[in-house]
C-alpha cells in the first residue's frame, strides 16, 4: 500500500490557507522565459488548482523572448534606450502577430482536459479583452520611442466582472488609445500596474531564480520594501524589487517572486509557512505581539511537548487563560512558533514558558522574545529577570543570565518554589 501519510499532513495544513486564498485576488505574472520553460505544463495545472478553489486569477503574460525570434527571422531588431525598448510602426504589426500567437497558446494550455491528466475536468473559462487603456511614452532625451507604450488606466470593472463569473482573465502587453492607437507594454510594469488597480491580495512573478538572495547567495523567504541593503540584486532584480514594493505600498496586501523552473513552486509558497520563494511585504508576517485570549490554544500546542519531557512546568488551561495577558508571542503567518511570560514578583520578573516551534529552532526567535520581554520588563520598572531552569542553563548564561541561589528569590516567589523539581536560579539585571 502506498504510504500517502505525508501527502495527507501536508493537505491539511494546508486548509488555512485554502481558506484565506478563497475568493482573493491574485494577479500571476509569466514572462516569455517561463512559457518556454519544460515546467510550464505543471505551472498550468497548478493555475487550474487555484482556480478551482475559488481564487480569482488575473494572468498576466510577457512575450519578449518570441518577439526577439519573430524579428530575428525577418532580420528586423528592436532598439533599445534607457532600457526600453522602441517600437516603431514597421515593427509594431510583428509584435502584434507574435503577442497573438502566445496569448492563444496560453488559450489552448488552459483549456485542456485530458483523462488522466491534472487538467480533466477543469472546465476553465480564459477572458481577454482591451482591459488596458494606454499612452505613449513619447520622446525621451530627443528619442521618439513611437508605438511604445505606458498604462493609462485599467478597466478594473470589466475584469472584475469576469472573475465573479469564476473566469481567469488574460492580459497580454499591449494597451489601446481612445483614438485607436496600439501600444506595446513592458508586461513586467503592466503586472503591477493591473495588481495596484485591483488592489489584488497577491502578485506573484515566475523568474529564472527562486527569489531573491542575499549576500551569501541564500534565498529569502521575506523581504520587506524598506530594506534590501542586505540583498545582492543585480539591475532587473532591483526592477523587480521597486516595482513589488511599490505595488505594496498602493494596496497589494503582497508580493512574492517565485521560480518557473521549480515543480510546485507556486503551490509550495501560497501553502506552507515558509514558501519556496521570496515574499515581499510593508510589514513582516512574523511579528512579536502580546498575546491575546484566542491565542490559548496555539501556546498549549506549542508547550505540551516540552510539559511532557519535563522542561516546563504543566500548567492547566485554566493558568494559562487567566495570565495570558502576561504572554508575549511570536506569530508566523497564523502559527505560534515561539512564547514567553512576564511574571511579576516584588521589583523582579519571572521569565516562564519560553518555548521555540521545532521548525523554528535555529532562527534565533527565543534570542528577539527574550529582547521583547526584557523591554516590557523595563516599561514595569522591574529591576531585573529571573528565571528557574532544570534543562537551559547554558542558554540562559550565554545570554547574560547569572547563576544565584534560590535564597535571591522573591519572598512572595519563595513560598511558590518546587523543591522537588530541584531547579536552578539564574538572574539578569535589566
């Protein structure tokens, strides 16, 4: 018998998620690159997957890959000035021609239903229309960039419509003037332009690269638009870059960069905590809060294990409800993954219930809770932290703690200590 047990945990983990996409709005932007990448078929499927969940897809798709072979052929070439590209009205019938023949073929992918295949019984309706109202760039430093184009506006009523009647719909680059003009879009800008005008929850550009990286070469699995000091972009990704960030800024709740060479990279980052990309957001998904009463069951999950081994002392829900108010928590994307509490006693604070997810573990997130906590401890005007520990000694030394004697407790503390448990006593002056 196969063992589908991983693939069953991962579903259900899944379903928050399922839930929270539903009846969202997320513009997918896939450039000429990706259409020709061998994963296409997958990524294909996986756009029928969120369609049939109810998410509300705008595809947007780039040609410039098949245009640069159209003109090659025919040895005509684009001109390229300040890293636009001109399109004269000898080229601008090609590109039309060569947009068409992309934009049907996407078409035709997502219209497929074989038996069999992850594609039967899609039924999935594709709308294209002229949704994009456009302008001419003009001349630029003496340069008439002719047929070349920028967004105007977008007929967000229009797309709008189609998706409440559960259409995907598809934008190719180009947009047109009241007067009847055609131009040709930077389809990478036309993305953010048409996800900022529906206010889409998401943004999602299939690359080359799984996201981003650092200095290291690493991926990141977030990245917020005030900061990439840390980043190694060259200049395209730094395009990238400003155009996310400033789509987060005008209303898309978030942005992410994900590979079109990866199987199931699109469905790793929109179903799991950590994504198989790069997210960019105004304001992290992990933040350090206090903890509010419907965060209860979260803590209970995150310190039973630690109950059972022993490291922490159990504590009754009934405990844990009534000092929740003394809780400070780390939440990832709707996980608790870390928690601590600030108990009170005379001029100290005890430090209790400091507990890391497993998965979390190497990310310093006890290190940013106890800083947290230190600083709320400041606000009481506590002079100092103490803790008592059976298991964490070192860590608690390696982070400024100093070993007492249970003598140093508070008196009101003294009267609570488990002799039984044998624990130590560390102490840290704030």
């Amino acid at each position: 018998m196969t063992d589908n047990g991983n693939h069953i945990r991962w579903f259900r983990d899944s379903l928050p998620y399922i839930n929270a996409h539903r009846n969202k709005t997320f513009v997918l932007y896939l450039g000429g690159d990706a259409l020709e990448s061998l994963n296409l078929p997958n990524i294909i499927a996986d756009i029928a997957l969120l369609n049939s969940l109810g998410v509300r897809l705008v595809l947007v798709h780039g040609a410039a890959q098949q245009i640069d072979r159209q003109l090659e052929s025919r040895s005509k070439s684009w001109d390229i000035r300040d890293g636009k590209r001109i399109t004269t009205p000898e080229l601008l019938q090609d590109i039309i021609e060569t947009i068409g023949g992309v934009k049907a073929n996407i078409e035709a992918r997502l219209s497929m239903g074989l038996v069999n295949s992850p594609m039967h019984g899609s039924s999935i309706v594709v709308n294209s229309g002229n949704f994009v109202k456009a302008k001419p760039i003009g001349i630029v430093n003496g340069k008439d960039f002719h047929n070349t184009g920028s967004t105007r506006r977008i007929n967000t009523d229009a797309i709008c419509q189609q998706l409440d009647n559960g259409a995907i719909v598809l934008i190719s680059p180009l947009g047109y003037s009241p007067s009847g003009e055609i131009f040709n879009l930077d389809s990478i800008s036309l993305a953010a332009d048409v996800a900022t005008a529906l206010k889409a929850e998401k943004l999602i550009y299939f690359s080359s690269e799984p996201g981003f990286r650092d200095q290291n070469g690493n991926v990141v699995s977030e990245l917020q638009t005030i900061n990439s000091a840390a980043m190694s972009m060259n200049s395209s990704e730094e395009y990238l870059f400003s155009l996310t960030s400033q789509a987060c800024h005008n209303g898309v709740n978030r942005c992410h960069i994900v590979s079109y060479a990866t199987d199931g990279a699109l469905l790793e980052e929109l179903f799991t905590r950590d994504g198989s990309g790069t997210q960019i957001t105004r304001v992290s998904y992990e933040q350090i809060r206090k903890a509010t009463p419907e965060d209860v069951p979260g803590i209970i999950q995150l310190i039973v294990p630690l109950e059972e081994q022993g490291i922490l002392v159990k504590r009754s829900r009934e405990l844990i409800e009534s000092e929740v108010d003394q809780f400070t928590i780390i939440e990832r994307d709707g996980l608790i993954i870390c928690c601590g509490a600030l108990n009170p006693f005379e001029a100290k604070g005890e430090l209790v219930c400091l507990a890391t997810h497993r998965d979390y573990r190497n990310g310093n997130r006890a290190e940013q809770l106890l800083s947290s906590i230190e600083s709320r401890a400041r606000t009481l005007n506590l002079s100092g932290l103490f803790v008592l520990t059976t298991h964490s000694a070192h860590w608690f030394i390696e982070h400024g703690f100093i070993e007492g004697d249970i003598s140093e407790l508070p008196d009101s503390r003294k009267s609570l200590y488990n002799y039984q448990r044998n624990s130590k006593y560390f102490e840290k002056l704030l």
